[in-house]
C-alpha cells in the first residue's frame, strides 16, 4: 500500500540543493509553470524576494522519497490588502501564473493530502492564490474536492487574456489579419534583408538575444520610464538568471534586418505550453509593426512542427495581441478557506479588501500616467 505524501514546509534557502529533483518534478507536473521552476524561482534572490519566501513541499515519506508537490509561499502585501490570517502563492510582476507544481500521476492524492495537511501547517489560515488559470487540470481537480469537504471557496478577479491554442494551419489561423502584416512586411523589406531566427536560451545565439533585448527594451518606453529590466541592477541580475535556459526552457524569436534586431521575445517553454513574457522592439520602425510581426511568427511555431502545442500570452486583458491570436485563457484569482475557519462570510470580506486594494491600484496607475504625460516636453512647431 502506497503510503501518503508527507508535506512539510521549509525555507527558500534550502532549495538551491534540491535544483536537480526540483527540476525532475517540474518535467512530470499536472500543470506546467515555469515561473515556478528553478532558474526562474531562484532568481527571485536578485530581487530581494527570498526574504519573504516559504516553500511547501511533498514527498513520499517524511523528509524522504521523491519530491512530489512544490509551493512557493509568501504573505500577501499591500496589493493583495494585506489580507490577514492569509497566505499567498507566489507572484510579482514576472511572474503572470501561480499554479503549483504537483506530480501529474498523483496529483488527487496530494491534493487530498494537502486538504488534510492545512490546518496542521496554517492553522486558522485562509489562501490566496492568485493568477491561476480556472479550466486548467489543477483547478479542475481541487474544486470538486473542496465541494466534497464542504471548504468555502471563491473565484475573484476574472479576466481572460490572448492565447493560441488551435488545430488550424498558419495560412487559415493569420487570414485577413496576416495579409495586413504581410504588406508591412514587404515595406519593411525594402530597406533590406529580413530573417525570423529563434535561439535556444542555453546557448552562445540565445545570450546575445537576451543583450538585444535588454538593448531594445531600455531603448524603448520601459527605459524612459526607468521600468526596463537593465534599468536597475538588480533586475538586470535577475533577469540574466531567469532567462538563461536551463529550467525552464528560454526560447528567444527574433526579427532581423540587415543582422540587427528590430524585435525580440523572451519565452519560457515547458510541458509544451510557450509563455510570451517579455517582448520589445526597436521603436525607430515602428510604422512597420515589428513587434505585431514577430507576435504573427509566435503563431507559426504553434501551428507548425515545433512541438508547441499552446501559447500563453501572460498578457494584461484587452492587449492588442488579441487582435490576432484568437483564443483565451480564462483567469482568476482563488480564495481558499483551506482549514474551516473563515468560511463564506470571512472570505466575501477577503473578497472586498481586494476589490478596494484593486481600485486603490487603479487610481495609482492613472494618477502616474498624468504626471508622466504632464512632464513630457510639448515637440516644437
């Protein structure tokens, strides 16, 4: 008789000396996450995020066996409404995917198991999980579940955001919309010779693609608003960790002309699924839409032989990457009373510190965007 999964909770410290299983774990998980898996996860130092880190974890035995579940845990802060009595799966502005990592061949098992490990772990406490996709098998698996133990439970914060996930070929997914891009492609092509490369992130082609788009971005808005990733050293730092190529997987594309890029994106690939998280191009041709045509090439590594079997935009709702990439991944945030103890009642007002922390976010990004066009020089007649 299989014995059942023995979870316990240990520091952030102590993960770099599991990287190789930690690594294993994340090549057989129900649902892929690559923001969860080492190079990424222990990039987070750079940030001064570890501080603040848990993780949870399960084996087969008691601080032995195979690793079969990872969970990277924090309290919320001010964006989550310092929601007491709460913790939170981890997530920061690189990080658009909270699912966790849990072995596929028995992933009921550890999530029953989790069930009963909650109010011994987190007594009194309440979860929030935050960016998770809701038709996905994890949250398919855990919400008839918590039905089952009569554990209160609500989905908030719902948007969709861009996807590619289709049977179509190339030529019938682009249409009408790839023959626009086409057009600006054959202009683009006048001042000279156009290449779509892609780079794997471990090799010698790959890091010069990660410079490039280091230069690009910080040549851009980002760099102007000081928000680029080479604008400080420490994202700089985290950046070159995260997006070296070991695991996850880093997939670079790029638009070429002339041997110089105009457009990059940085992907992380895992369990098939391509992840678009950062993208960036030169804004000197941007009358050519070249990032919109290296978004149209995305679509070509998942409509073709590429072993791609979806894209996840990671994007914000409502970006222009929905103009043509057609399907959506449907997102939400989680709020789980994992032990008993909040019930309905306590996770509707949960619900509502969130709702006001949302809006209090809102007003703070539009408040910065009238100051940034309030300081913007008037061009000269």
């Amino acid at each position: 008789m299989t014995r059942p999964p023995a979870w316990s909770i240990l520091p952030f410290a102590a993960l770099a000396a599991i990287r190789e299983e930690w690594r294993a774990l994340a090549s057989r998980a129900l649902d892929p996450n690559p923001f969860y898996e080492p190079d990424f996860l222990l990039a987070s130092r750079e940030l001064g995020e570890d501080r603040r880190l848990s993780v949870l974890v399960a084996r087969e035995a008691e601080g032995a066996g195979a690793m079969l579940a990872l969970i990277p845990l924090r309290r919320p802060g001010w964006r989550q409404g310092w929601l007491r009595s709460t913790w939170m799966m981890h997530e920061n502005a690189y990080a658009p995917l909270t699912t966790p990592l849990l072995d596929r061949k028995r992933a009921p098992e550890l999530l029953s198991g989790l069930l009963e490990a909650a109010p011994r772990l987190f007594p009194g406490s309440a979860w929030l999980v935050p960016l998770l996709p809701i038709s996905r098998p994890f949250w398919q698996n855990l919400g008839p579940m918590l039905d089952a133990k009569g554990l209160a439970h609500r989905v908030v914060r719902h948007f969709t955001r861009a996807a590619i996930e289709t049977d179509e070929d190339f030529e019938s997914y682009t249409g009408r919309h790839g023959q626009t891009l086409l057009r600006r492609e054959r202009k683009l092509a006048t001042h000279g010779r156009i290449q779509y490369i892609v780079a794997e992130g471990d090799t010698p082609a790959g890091q010069a693609m990660l410079d490039a788009f280091l230069t690009l971005e910080a040549k851009g808005w980002k760099g102007r608003q000081g928000t680029a990733l080479a604008c400080r050293p420490a994202s700089l730092a985290f950046a070159r960790q995260a997006f070296r190529g070991a695991s996850p997987a880093t997939l670079y594309e790029a638009l070429m002309l002339n041997d110089q890029p105009l457009a990059v994106n940085v992907n992380l690939l895992s369990g098939g699924v391509l992840y678009t998280v950062k993208a960036a191009f030169d804004e000197d041709y941007r009358g050519y839409s070249p990032g919109n045509l290296l978004d149209r090439h995305t679509i070509a590594l998942a409509t073709g032989e590429s072993g791609v079997t979806r894209v996840d935009s990671c994007a914000n709702p409502d970006h222009p990457l929905e103009l043509h990439w057609r399907e959506r991944e449907a997102i939400g945030t989680l709020l789980v009373d994992w032990t008993g103890s909040h019930g309905p009642a306590g996770l509707e007002r949960m619900a509502a510190r969130l709702a006001r922390a949302d809006r209090a976010i809102s007003r703070l990004a539009a408040l910065r965007g009238l100051l940034r066009r309030a300081g913007t020089p008037r061009p000269k007649a």
